[in-house]
C-alpha cells in the first residue's frame, strides 16, 4: 500500500513538473476557435475568404458580409531565446494566414491577429472595409 502511494506521488511530481516546464516556456496548444468576419464592401458577395492554416478552406461570402471562420487547434509558437531573440516559426496566429479574393485575385492578407484586432459590430463580427 505504501509502495502504490509512493509511485502515485512520484507520478504527480512528473507531471506537474511537465506541466510547469511547460507553461513556463511558452509552449502550448491554442484550442478550436471561430473567428467572425464582416466583409464591409458595396457587393460583399463578390468576394471569398481563403483559409490556409494546416489546410486550405475556401469560404464564399454571403450577400450580408458575415462569415466564420474555423480555426482548428494548434500549437503556439515555441522556441528557445537566442540573444534574446525567440528562434523557431512564426505563430499561425501572427502569420498571413487569410486572404481576401476578388474574382480569384487575392486583394488583401491578414492574419488572425490583424482581424482579432479590427473593431466590432454589436454582434461581435469584426469588421474589414474594402473598397
């Protein structure tokens, strides 16, 4: 009985120091997410989103602008500090990762960061103008 208690602690140090190495360093999984986008433009219907994370996904747009977009889980940006400068990939989420298409021209390019940061409508859409 005493052995098993002693290998349960053992087993919950491990991993709470895992879990703590792992905070610590930045390294983590960003859960599934929507983001929702409102295309604000004299015919939005003219327009698609394309999507491209691990995936390609194109998205037509509705007559109205709004649309949502599925972002599947991923891992965030992590990497060691060299000079202190974070070596490795660019987080997806800083990345060029949607692309607004006109008649299969891409007109603009945003990342989720860009459109997380665009201003709301009371619905909670953020709103991107074209012209």
């Amino acid at each position: 009985m005493a052995d098993q208690l002693g290998h349960s602690l053992r087993m919950a140090l491990i991993l709470a120091c895992i879990a703590a190495v792992t905070a610590l360093t930045g390294c983590a999984y960003r859960l599934a997410s929507q983001q929702r986008l409102r295309i604000i433009a004299p015919a939005p219907d003219q327009y698609s989103v394309r999507f491209r994370l691990w995936e390609t996904r194109d998205y037509a747009v509705p007559p109205d602008g709004k649309l949502t977009l599925d972002v599947p889980a991923y891992r965030a940006r992590c990497g060691p500090f060299i000079f202190g400068i974070r070596m490795g990939p660019q987080s997806p989420f800083a990345a060029k990762t949607v692309s607004i298409m006109r008649r299969s021209k891409v007109t603009r390019q945003l990342s989720l960061l860009a459109i997380s940061r665009l201003p709301t409508d009371s619905e909670g859409y953020h709103q991107l103008k074209l012209k």
